[in-house]
C-alpha cells in the first residue's frame, strides 16, 4: 500500500488510494489523484457518398479521427505544478511562443488489491481548463475540482 506523507504538523499517513482511483502523471512525477475521469474516447466520422443509380446503400469512407478533451474531476495535488504548467501555457501563448506539450499518464488503481488496472497516456497534452472547487481549511493538499486536457492521441497499456 502506499502511504504518502502530508506534511501536515501531526505527520499522519494519507492513503489515496481509498476514494482518488485515478493518478495523473507527468513524467514520471505522480502530481494528483482524481475520482473521476472522462474523455478517454477517440472517433472517426465517416464520409458518405450517395452513387448516382445506386439504390441499395450509399457508400461510407472513413474521415478526420477526433479526440475528446479528457476531463478529470474531484481531485488534490501534492504540489502547484499542474497549476504552474497552466500559466506557463497561458504565458507563451500571450507571447506568441509555442505550447509547452507534455506527456501524460493517467492510471485506474483497483480497489480490491490497490494494484494498476488501467493506464492511459496522453501524447502531446496540454491543459485546457483548471478549476478549484470551495475551499475548506480540513486539507492538507491542494484541491482540484476540475482539470481538461487537450491532446493528440491515446495509447491504453
């Protein structure tokens, strides 16, 4: 199991894994834990050409191949980095420099042995949307209510 260390002046354990199943890497730097996730899809639309004299069905060709913003919702962190990454996004688009992309990891941990289910990584990643939720002063950690990613491709292991 493991046990993170708060910090807090009574040095009590914390254990993420009872409530926060999802852990969102950034490099190999565990930066928070979420409750839910959502946006992990990918679709193709599909291009249909109606034949002239052909009655029976309309021919379907695939097209552009699209990917969902992931969304992240009911969460802490253990540090500002997210937050950090955010304005530095911000910083370079006002300046007209390129986004800092990154690559990130998100994996599903089980309940019953707490070991890794899933794990999806977000090639080319930005963060879209960072949002906090009402403050409560009973948190040691930073809390996120909302974290959207933007990216350019999913490859589940």
């Amino acid at each position: 199991m493991v046990n993170i260390n708060t910090g807090t002046r009574t040095s009590q354990r914390f254990d993420p894994f009872a409530t926060f199943k999802f852990h969102v890497e950034i490099g190999n730097i565990t930066e928070a834990y979420f409750i839910e996730c959502s946006g992990l899809d990918i679709s193709t639309e599909v291009f249909e050409y109606k034949e002239g004299g052909l009655n029976e069905y309309s021919h379907k060709f695939p097209g552009k191949t699209i990917m969902s913003n992931v969304t992240l919702k009911r969460g802490f962190a253990l540090s500002n980095e997210l937050f950090k990454w955010f304005q530095e996004m911000q910083e370079s688009l006002a300046q007209g420099k390129g986004l800092p992309k990154k690559l990130i990891t998100i994996t599903l941990y089980s309940t019953a042995n707490k070991s890794e289910s899933m794990r999806w990584t977000l090639h080319d990643a930005f963060p879209v949307k960072w949002s906090a939720p009402s403050l409560n002063t009973n948190q040691a950690a930073t809390a996120i209510e909302t974290l959207e990613f933007a990216h350019h491709g999913i490859t589940l292991t």
